[in-house]
C-alpha cells in the first residue's frame, strides 16, 4: 500500500535513534493518566473544572479552544512515547466516567490537565481517557514535539506517529501491526505500570515491548490505515438521546472500527456480523446516533479521506483509490465525482497552485 514504507522507515528510525536508546540507558519518565490522577512528577495546568453533563463524550471542562476540536473516549489503551522536543497532552476524565461519580470526585480530579511532557517520556491512557484532535492546541504554540503512538487493540497493534507544534501538526497514517503477543506484551506493561514504585520493572517490560516491535517492522510489511486523514463526526446528534450508554458506546466503537479500516472492504452486513447484531439494527442505532446511514457515512470519510491526500501528497490517484478502499481508479473516480462534482484529477488541478504529476 502507499505511505507504509515511509511510516515504517520513519518508526524505525524513531526507536532506533531515539526511544530504545532511551529506554536501555537512562530513567524515562512514564506516567499512567488515569484515576486518581496522580501528575506531581511532571509540569502540568488545569484548564478549568467544570463538568458539562449535558454533552456526550464531553470532559470534565470546556475553554474557549475546546469546542473547536474533536472530543472522543477512546475504548483501546494507547501507549505515548514522546522521543524528540516536547509535546502537550490533554489528560482528563470522559462523560462516561464521570457520571458514576459524585459532584465532591468530579471536582476532586479537577478539570482536564495540560501535560507537558519533554522526551523522553511516556504517556498511556487506558480506555475511555480523553482525547483531543483537530486544530493546534495552543499549548503547542512554543515547542516542537514528535511521539510515537501504539494504540492496543483486541489483536493487533496500530501505531502512527506525531507531530505537534508552531511548525507543524500532524498525525501520520496508522500501521497496523497483527501480533496478539505484542498487544499482550502492551497490555502486561500497563499492569506493571500500576504497581507502586516499579518503573524500573514497567520500563524494562516496555524495552521487550519496543524491541519486538523493531522485529516485526524489519521482518513485516504491515498495512496502513487512513484514519489520520479523517476527523469522524463531532457531534452526536438530538436522536441519540433515547440510545442508551451501552448503545452510544457501541455507535462510537462502530466508528472507530470503520475510521481503521476505511482501506479495506466494508459492507453492513460485515460491520453487523462483526459487532454481533443484525445489519438493519445496526443501521438504526448508527442513524440515531449520527443522523446517517452506516454506508453513507462510510462512503462520506472516504472521500474526505480521498480529498486530504489528494492535496496533501503527489500519490497517484489509482493508489489514493487503493488506500480508501476502492478496488480500481475508475470506481473511485465515479463516486469522487458524485460527492465532489469533479474529478479526482480535476479536483487536484483546481486546489493546488501547481499541477501533481
């Protein structure tokens, strides 16, 4: 697939140079953002504490950059290695977790902090943690950071990595990497991460971790996803009220799975077969939800997908069809054009100020 063997050279660039060196000669900080959250070791700010309980997926508070960008849980643990400058994270607690708490805990874990987080350092965020994307944040402002991300799903592992500051702020495509004992072995630094007083031992669970994942990158091609190329929909529409929790959680696990896997082939019938329901059920609850169809919304990111590389990449368009999940240009250009009005040449041509071969 496109992209990958950029993606790959450059994670093994970053654990060759910077993290497993790191890992293997000094201290690295490693930090688990969860409840209560505990960040006297590292330089951090509130934003604000207050709790918007009318908001699905909304924090524990809002400022006036909040609404501007994506708000999310994210059902997978995700491991954070900061290797170069420094990055900004957002830690705090989702709408889920916060409704089975008192008024006296939500206000004792205080509002959404700003980690800031010089390399080395690790950060992980079990599930259902925060998660901000979409414009630049304003902390970043001031210091280039790059980190690494795996994020650990069911039976594979999705890494991409970021760049976040005042020159540049993007998040690469995901690679994903179908090793169940890597995803045991992320899992198992976690547990070592939460015993007291054990970073020596959850450091050198996360050196084995880090090692094979160098192995599988030199000895595997894996496949790239596309969801850094999408943002999905922000806002859960007026419906989705009569959903219960368990229902909008599965509504947001649907769309992640489809965000991961817009590169390869998605029917209704598979999503429901995947999610144990019935593919009209399934429709139901995603349209209440979203206020679209599952397919539609599939074919909608698609070419939003579709549209970002377009402009942002010389990539031929037979592979920018390939990598959205078309199975030939033509396919591609025939739908393109019914979303766009345009080719995707023609939509190349007009956008940019110079013509991609």
């Amino acid at each position: 697939m496109p992209f990958a063997p950029k993606i790959r050279k450059d994670a093994l660039q970053a654990l060759d140079q910077f993290i497993i060196p790191a890992l293997q000669t000094q201290k690295v900080l490693q930090i688990l953002a969860e409840p209560p959250f505990d960040f006297n070791m590292v330089q951090h700010h509130i934003l604000r504490k207050r709790f918007l309980a009318g908001k699905a997926y909304a924090p524990l508070q809002t400022d006036q950059y909040w609404h501007k960008e994506l708000v999310m849980s994210v059902n997978t643990p995700v491991l954070m290695f900061t290797y170069n400058g420094v990055s900004y994270e957002r830690i705090g607690l989702t709408f889920q977790q916060a409704q089975i708490m008192s008024a006296s805990e939500r206000q004792h874990y205080g509002g959404v902090n700003v980690l800031r987080l010089p390399a080395p350092a690790v950060l992980c965020h079990p599930p259902f943690m925060l998660r901000s994307s979409g414009l630049t944040r304003p902390e970043s402002l001031t210091e280039m950071g790059r980190s690494l991300f795996c994020r650990l799903m069911k039976d594979r592992v999705a890494l991409f990595l970021n760049v976040r500051g005042p020159e540049e702020e993007s998040s690469s495509h995901s690679l994903e990497i179908n090793d169940p004992l890597l995803v045991q072995m992320g899992q198992l630094y976690l547990e070592e991460l939460r015993v007291v007083n054990n970073q020596d031992g959850a450091q050198a669970q996360l050196l084995a971790f880090m090692l094979r994942l160098r192995r599988y990158l030199l000895q595997r091609h894996p496949t790239v996803s596309n969801s850094s190329w999408v943002v999905p929909p922000g806002n859960i529409t007026s419906a989705a009220k009569v959903l219960s929790s368990q229902n909008l959680e599965l509504c947001h696990d649907v769309m992640e799975y489809i965000l991961t896997h817009l590169h390869a082939p998605l029917k209704l019938t598979g999503l429901a077969q995947h999610f144990d329901l019935s593919a009209a059920h399934l429709n139901l609850l995603f349209k209440q939800a979203y206020g679209t169809t599952v397919m539609r919304q599939v074919s909608e990111l698609r070419i939003e997908a579709a549209k970002k590389i377009l402009l942002n990449t010389p990539e031929r368009i037979s592979d920018i069809a390939l990598l959205v999940g078309f199975f030939s240009a033509a396919s591609f250009g025939l739908v393109f054009q019914k979303h766009t009005g345009l080719s995707p040449r023609r939509f190349r041509q007009q956008q940019l100020p110079y013509k991609v071969q």
